[in-house]
C-alpha cells in the first residue's frame, strides 16, 4: 500500500485525506482505491467515490459507506482476484 502523490493533482484519484491509496492485490494487480472503477454508475460525478476508505494507512478498510455509486459492494475485482480490504489485509470474497 502506498501513497501515489504523483496523482495528487487529479480530484478523481484522491482520497478526503488528499492522498491516492493504491493497494497491491494478491495476483500483483495494483488497486487505486481512489479512482474510479470500471462499472461505476456516476462516471460524470467527480465528488463521489466508487470506493470508500476509512481509517489510516495501512490500517484501512474499504466499504461503499460514503458519497458513493451504485456499483458493487465495496470489493474489487482484480483479473482474476476478487476481495475486500478490511482493516488493512485484502481478503477473498
């Protein structure tokens, strides 16, 4: 997990703290959780956030408890990993 500040610029791909979270998955697909994700269904909102994190990095957990879309349930599919971050650790949905 680390902070990518070179998207810093971009509203889209920062988090309320002002950092852009990505996270490595299990199968080496990297996850901006701060970015869009590919099913969203408010692609012209730049406020809400397909992902909601709470807590501080590394201790974080995503859910869709926030200003969000209807899209999933706050998992990621990632190729061909499919999971969740729960108080830091990425697990298996």
């Amino acid at each position: 997990m680390w902070d990518a500040e070179y998207l810093s610029d971009n509203p889209s791909m920062v988090g309320p703290d002002g950092k852009s979270i990505q996270v490595i998955c299990p199968n080496g697909v990297p996850w901006a959780i701060d970015g869009p994700c590919n099913n969203c269904t408010k692609p012209e909102d730049a406020i809400h956030k397909c992902w909601c994190r709470h807590g501080t990095p590394p201790m974080l957990t995503v859910d869709k408890d926030c200003n969000t879309c209807r899209a999933g349930a706050g998992s990621i599919q990632a190729g061909d990993w499919h999971g969740f971050l729960r108080q830091g650790v990425l697990v298996e949905a």
